[in-house]
C-alpha cells in the first residue's frame, strides 16, 4: 500500500477555508487531523471535531513530550497539530489534511519537506473584510486586525505550492482535488515506479 499524501493547507481567517475542506471531507481518502488549541470553543464547536479544545498546561505537557508534530502560538493561543493520529492513518494510505496557519505551515515544511502546501485565498481583502463583519461574531477592531493580519499571511503564500481562490465554492474543491491528483503525478513521487519500469 502506498503512503498517503500529507496536505497543509492554509487561509486567511473568513477566507472559508473550513467549507472548502467540508467538501473535500466527503471524499473516502482524505483524513482531516484534528488540531489542538488552546483558545476558547466558540458556540458552534466540538470538542474533538472542530478542535481538542486544551488548557494551557495540557498543551504544555504535550510539547514536552514531544506529542505535537508542529504548534504556533497565534494571537496569544497556541495551536498545534497532534503527531500520533497524522503517522497512523499516512501509513494506512490515507490522504491527511493539517488545517494550519502559516507559523505552523512553515514549520512542517522544514520537518516534512515531502508535504504538499495548498493555501486558500480570498477573492479580495475587501471581500474578505465583508464576510467576517457578515459572521457578526467579532468586534470592528477585531475584523482590523484580522484583515491587517491576512494580508501578512497572503504575503507568504508564495512559499506553498498551490494557491486556490475561493471565490466559487465547486470551484474551489475541484481546483482543490486537482491539485492534490497533479502533485501525485510527479516525478518525485514516482521514483519507484519508474525504477520498476527501468528494472531498477
């Protein structure tokens, strides 16, 4: 059995990046890893869906021991990527999606060079801008800082290798799918079967 694909993906906030993997989710191959954080769980969260909602100390103990493939602390919480689940389902041939911000994203790309990063964009900031005053859940200072912040974080999407544009949803998860069936045609990704061709 082949090893599965691991796939960092990242986003702006508001840039709907969560609805994009719910539709990529319905496929059979794809894993989401469930991160770790330390913030608050908002109404509509899941202990153990969403995130595995952690205090602080347990987040702490959990870096110690080494649990934590890569975490980032981002506007004061830390948030991070458990290890053991990620290995386990690569090795059963799964397709592992780590939902990540970029601190993070280029974290695993030091320690897991073989990833491929996909990061999801916004039509514009100012759309960007609409679709979080239109969530109603964060305050206009808030959303200020979160656009300022986006646009830091759009800055370093140069560094992944694909980039998807969310402005169409069908759009987006196709563009998504395409990506990740493209990056398993590489060459690199099919030494051995080319060797096999060659009687290597």
């Amino acid at each position: 059995m082949s090893k599965g694909l691991l796939i960092v993906v990242s986003a702006p906030s508001g840039c709907g990046k969560g609805t994009v993997l719910a539709e990529v989710l319905k496929r059979d191959n794809f894993y989401y890893s469930v991160s770790a954080t330390t913030r608050p769980p908002r109404p509509e969260d899941v202990d153990g869906v969403t995130y595995h909602f952690l205090t602080r100390e347990k987040f702490e103990e959990l870096i110690a021991s080494g649990g934590v493939l890569e975490y980032a602390e981002y506007c004061g919480n830390y948030y991070g990527t458990p290890k053991k689940a990620v290995e386990d389902k690569l090795s059963e041939g799964k397709d592992v999606i780590l939902e990540i911000e970029v601190q993070g994203a280029m974290k695993i790309k030091e320690l897991c060079p073989e990833a491929v990063f996909i990061f999801i964009l916004p039509p514009s900031l100012e759309t960007l801008r609409e679709r979080l005053e239109k969530r109603g859940t964060e305050t206009a200072e808030v959303i200020n800082k979160r656009v300022a912040e986006a646009k830091g974080e759009i800055e370093k999407s140069y560094n992944y290798d694909y980039v998807i544009v969310n402005d169409d949803l069908s759009e987006a998860v196709s563009d998504f799918i395409k990506a990740v069936d493209a990056e398993k045609l590489t060459a690199k990704r099919n030494i051995s079967l080319i060797d096999s061709i060659l009687g290597k």
